[in-house]
C-alpha cells in the first residue's frame, strides 16, 4: 500500500489525501486522467477544471445538460466548441 515513505508505483498509484479516494465513488464513475475533474457531488467527470468549475454555482452542482455542455464518446462532460472557437484554431495552424 503506498504511504508518505512509498509514494505508489506505476501498478500502484499513492493514496489520494485531497479528496474521496474511488472507493467511495459509485461503481458507474469515470476515473479522471490527466487534467480532467470529477464532482464528488454528483459523480459526473469532466474534460477540464474549467468544465468542471461551469457546472458550479453559489456551492451547487447544475445540470450540465442545461447549461449547454454535453459528453463526449467517454462520457465526459464537455463545453462544444463554437464556430468562433473553430475558426480561431484554424489560424492558429
């Protein structure tokens, strides 16, 4: 088991101590990778932080479907990019 004198290994990642570690998370959750963010509230994982920090509000958690996010082939929650966004990308390349 990992601890402050074994911080994990590859097969065995360290114990999380800033937050529910997921065997307190419900069977269904999608494990966040990377930058992605879970809500211990309401169990849903999304893309990003920012995301995440969207479907918060005054301490609460919104829908995401309502506040025009919607997930991608994961299941993860996530902003649609505009044609604004597209179009900044593009020159961007």
């Amino acid at each position: 088991m990992a601890d402050a004198d074994n911080p994990g290994t590859a097969s065995e990642p360290p114990e999380r101590t800033d937050g529910p570690s997921w065997t307190q998370c419900r069977p269904d959750c999608i494990a966040p990778r990377g930058r992605q963010a879970h809500c211990p509230v309401d169990h849903l994982t999304f893309t990003t932080v920012a995301n995440f920090d969207r479907h918060r509000r005054h301490g609460r958690c919104l829908d995401p479907a309502t506040i025009g996010m919607t997930t991608n082939e994961r299941g993860l929650w996530l902003t649609p990019a505009t044609d604004e966004d597209r179009e900044r990308m593009g020159r961007a390349r």
